[in-house]
C-alpha cells in the first residue's frame, strides 16, 4: 500500500481461504493507510492462494511448503517488514477502521511506549459474548495478571518493530500459547499499554481455533520453565511464576493420571516438585 510504511501488518494464515481474504478487507478499509500488508501462507492446501490472488497489487504474500506454525508465519512476517511499528492480525479476526489509526496516535503521543493493544468485541458462533471478569485487560506493568491467563490479543497489538526483534519473536517450538509466552517476556520488564476500546473483532467457535484446544496448560508450563530462568524476573516476579507453574503443573498431572498417561503424570509432578525446591 505504501512505498515507505510507517505500519507493517503481518496476517498469519493456514486453510482459510475466506476468512483470510475478510481480514485483508479489514485491513484495506483502515483510515490509517501509510501500511504494507504482508499475507504469511503457512503452506495452506486448500484454495488460499486462488482467493488472495485478485489481491497481489496490495499485498506481499509469502508461502510455505510445509505447515510451520503460527509462530514461524508471524516471524517470518516481520522479517520482511520495512515498518517502523509492526501488528499482527489473525484470519479468523477483523478490524475496525479506526484501529491503525488510534494505534499510531497513540505512539506519537506517547513516544516512550513501545507496545499497546486495544480491547476487543467477542463474537462466538456468530453470536456477540461479554468476555468474563478474568478476561479484562489490564494496562502498564501487567505481569502478575498474566501469569495466570494470556491477556493480550496478537490481533490487538502493534508494537516497535525493533522492539519485537528485541524481544525475540514468538518461540516457533510452541505450537500454541505462543502469546502468552511471548507477552510474558515482555511484560516483565516493559509495560504494555491498553487503549480502552475495542477496535478488533475477535471471532471464535470455529474447530481450527488454536485457543479452544485441549492440554494448553502444557504449552503454559513449558513457557513458564523458560520464564523463570530468565535474568529479567525480580525476586516477586519469581516466586509468581513459580507458584503458577507448580499450580498448572499439578492439575495437568492429575488430568494425566485420570486417562492413564502415568508417566506423564510423573514428570509434571517432578517438574512442580524441582520448582517448588528451587523456590
């Protein structure tokens, strides 16, 4: 859209042909249009490429052989971006026309800010839902909240571009809670900022959604691991995490144990015994 984009807009797709080609609608119809739009295919098989093709003078698209990830779609996404700022839109979510816009307003009043996101309309089944109480954003220094569940939306974020590489990308050997893992380390050390109205249309109910899967805790336990061997945690900022980690570790285990996965049970149980002795 733009020979020299000031927002690169990364979509991640996978066997989403017309979803896909709704959110690249939502994404041409921003009010803000100093934007490149980049289409990461994740090695799509079914008629992805067709329903993007009467797009290919507005976007970038690039493709994939094999089924990566989300993660590896997004990273590859932003290494090709030339924007100062990136952000992120699933396929299965939409914008509203101002949501660029009041990102980049935001950041220019704000110039010391290196991420914020927005809130969101819930839509399940074509349905709209109210988000629970648990699910309310918060804003700034948001660590402790999100220990527990992911509170950021990647369709809601828009970030530093240098911050994002900064920061290491999304870790492409976690094939879901990505997210959490991602905006874990971030917050623990940056604030991520909330404008306070819903520019995004998040939509969900669909049996592809990576967020309705079973077992998640275990992606969660895995990022968390990582997280507390992190130099960046302050002592309280541990010992959360830890106490979170022993806690999603003892009910994954017991979830084992009750379909007979026994060893599994064990090394979650190991895992929550040798952070408890590390606290």
């Amino acid at each position: 859209m733009c020979k020299a984009p000031h927002v690169s807009v990364i979509i991640p797709t996978f066997n989403r042909s017309r979803m896909v080609c709704q959110a690249v609608e939502a994404v041409l119809a921003q009010t803000f249009t100093a934007f490149e739009l980049i289409v990461a295919d994740d090695g799509s098989t079914d008629d992805t490429p067709a329903s993007l093709a009467p797009y290919a003078d507005v976007i970038t698209l690039i493709t994939g052989n094999t089924n990566k990830g989300v993660s590896a779609s997004r990273n590859a996404g932003a290494a090709r971006a030339r924007g100062t700022y990136v952000a992120f839109l699933d396929s299965d979510d939409l914008w509203l026309p101002e949501k660029l816009n009041r990102q980049v307003a935001f950041f220019a009043t704000h110039p010391e800010a290196l991420i914020c996101q927005t809130e969101e309309i819930w839509i399940k089944n074509g349905r709209r839902i109210n988000p629970a109480k648990k699910h309310k954003k918060p804003s700034g220094m948001i660590f402790f909240p999100s220990l527990e569940l992911c509170l950021v939306s990647p369709s809601a974020v828009m970030m530093k571009k240098s911050f994002f590489v900064e920061m290491g990308g999304f870790d492409e050997s976690l094939p879901a809670c990505e997210d959490y893992d991602l905006w874990l380390r971030m917050a623990c050390r940056y604030p991520i900022h909330l404008i306070n109205d819903p520019l995004v249309i998040k939509r969900g109910g669909h049996g592809d959604q990576l967020s309705a899967a079973r077992g998640l805790d275990k992606f969660r336990i895995h990022s968390l691991k990582n997280l507390i061997a992190s130099p960046h945690l302050t002592p309280a900022m541990r010992d959360a995490a830890v106490s979170v980690l022993v806690r999603k570790c003892r009910i994954y285990a017991q979830g084992c144990a009750r379909r007979n996965r026994v060893e599994e049970a064990r090394e979650y149980d190991r895992i929550a015994e040798t952070a408890a002795r590390g606290q």
